[in-house]
C-alpha cells in the first residue's frame, strides 16, 4: 500500500496521486490553473453534496501541493483578485447607525434575512469590518450570512461556514470515528462571526438574534447547497468573552480547543484556546451525523 504524501480533509494523496496531478498539469498546463482544478475534480468525482465541482477546494490544493515542492503550476493567466486590500471606505446604501437601547419587547418582532444580492453583502461585510474585533472573515466553501432586522435597521450580523476539522471534544460528543467525520462533517454550520453594532444596546437581543438564526439555518443551508446541517459549533474566547448568550440561548458547552490554527495545511499552536459550544438542530442529530451508509 503507498504512503500517504499529502492530506487536504477527506483527500489523501499518495505517490501515484502526485504522479496524477503532475500528468494533468503537463497535459493542460496552457489551458491555466481552473481548468487544471475541474479536470482534477471530475477524475476524482469530487463534488460538493448540490452537485457542484469543488474546484476552490481543489484549486488550493493544488497550492499547497505547490508550496511543498510536489508540483509545478503553470503562471495564472489572470491577476488574483485576493490580493487587493479591501477598505470599505465607502458607505453602503441602506446604511442606518441610529442608537436603541432598552428591552427586547420594546420593539418590533426581530426578523432574519439572509443575505443574498451584492449590496446586502457589502453592508454585511462593511459592519464585519469596521466592528468586529477579528475583523471581515475569510468565507471560502459552504457558508451563509445572516443579517437581523427591527424594522430597516441591521441590528445584527451572523457569518455561517463550514464546521472546524480537529474538534476533538465536538468529535466525541458526536460519537463520530474518523471515517465517518470525513463523510458528514458538511452537516455541520460553525458561526464564524456574530456582531451587534456599538450602537445597539437592547437588552436580550443578542440571545434573540441567535434564536432566530438558528431557527432559519437549516431552511436556508438546504435552499442554498442542496442539504441540510444537523448541528451548529462555535467557539468562544473567553479571555473576552463569558459566552452568555449563548448559554442564554441553550447552546452546550462541551469543552475547549486545544488552542491551535490551522495555516495552510498544517496546524500552529498559538495557546489561545477557546471554548466550544454546540447547538443540535434536529432532535436525531447524532442519528444523521453518524449515519455511514452510502
């Protein structure tokens, strides 16, 4: 059996795999790097769960096979558009930082919209910027973004993504063994980003908020990629944070991270470790996240 030489979450690629890859690039080395990436995907029947080629997926490991000295790419035929600085000087359309405070009850029934058209995700990602302490996420593969309404005004924003890969103390409250994990970890959501503006200081929102992210996740996961998410993560610092409303909205702590990230395809301690919360969003949760039929 040959040795594995490099990993990229369910991908293993061995010395024959390399010899593949670097077949493939030679072959349609002139053609550029994407469609390198769709020809890899179809050979490897690697697609997402709506059906859709994982060509991003494939495309960075194809980078990372090049960082290790594995393979060699062909020049990219256009400039990569990552490389720009993003500012978000620019104020967005719809744009509202009026102050409200007091109770929850005060006003009107929050209502979650998910964020679909280009000015929305410009408003989403501007508030992201300028007011989270981490800043804009990163989102690449499945991921959602949620913004809460009271009236025309965002009073929150919720960032929905693919779940976190080495979660030892999420595996085993799951129940999953390796195998299975690789299979159905695309049935989990990780909040990667929560915010309420400064401005906003209503009481029991931020609990509320949650709720009824929460509540549309599943609907609008199965509209979006084609299947649905049995359970939500998160991960708390409590060097900032007490979690509270999370706990106020009956997410269970499980444990704590061991206080590494990943960079690139590899793991670097940084001893921040963090707490983890799930959240079930089916009552049969395990029954599905352990299902390894098929």
């Amino acid at each position: 059996m040959e040795s594995i030489l490099f990993r990229y979450r369910s991908r293993q690629l061995d010395a024959n795999d390399i010899a593949f890859v670097k077949e493939t690039i030679a072959r349609h080395y002139n053609m550029g790097r994407s469609h390198i990436s769709r020809i890899l995907c179809e050979a490897w029947a690697w697609k997402q769960p709506n059906g859709k080629l994982k060509e991003c997926a494939t495309r960075d490991i194809l980078l990372r096979l090049e960082e290790r000295g594995l393979v060699k790419l062909p020049p990219r035929i256009k400039p990569q558009k990552n490389n720009r600085t993003k500012t978000f000087d620019q104020i967005p359309l719809f744009f509202v930082n009026q102050e409200l405070s007091g109770l929850i009850k005060d006003y009107k029934e929050p209502k979650v919209r998910l964020v679909r058209d280009s000015q929305g995700c410009y408003l989403w990602d501007y508030l992201l910027y300028h007011y989270h302490y981490l800043g804009l996420p990163r989102l690449v593969g499945e991921h959602i973004r949620h913004e809460v309404l009271i009236g025309d005004q965002v009073v929150a924003c919720l960032g929905w993504a693919s779940a976190a890969w080495k979660i030892k103390d999420r595996d085993l409250f799951v129940g999953w063994n390796e195998h299975t994990k690789r299979k159905n970890l695309h049935l989990v959501a990780n909040n990667v980003r929560f915010l309420i503006p400064p401005w906003i200081r209503i009481k029991h929102l931020a609990s509320k908020a949650l709720s009824l992210s929460l509540r549309q996740l599943g609907s609008d996961w199965q509209e979006t990629y084609g299947h649905p998410v049995y359970l939500a993560e998160t991960f708390v610092d409590n060097a900032r944070f007490e979690g509270t409303c999370y706990k106020a909205a009956n997410w269970k702590y499980v444990g704590h991270t061991k206080g590494s990230a990943k960079k690139g395809n590899s793991y670097h301690y940084h001893g921040q470790s963090k707490a983890i919360y799930l959240y079930p969003l089916h009552r049969h949760f395990r029954r599905f996240l352990k299902d390894d039929q098929g």
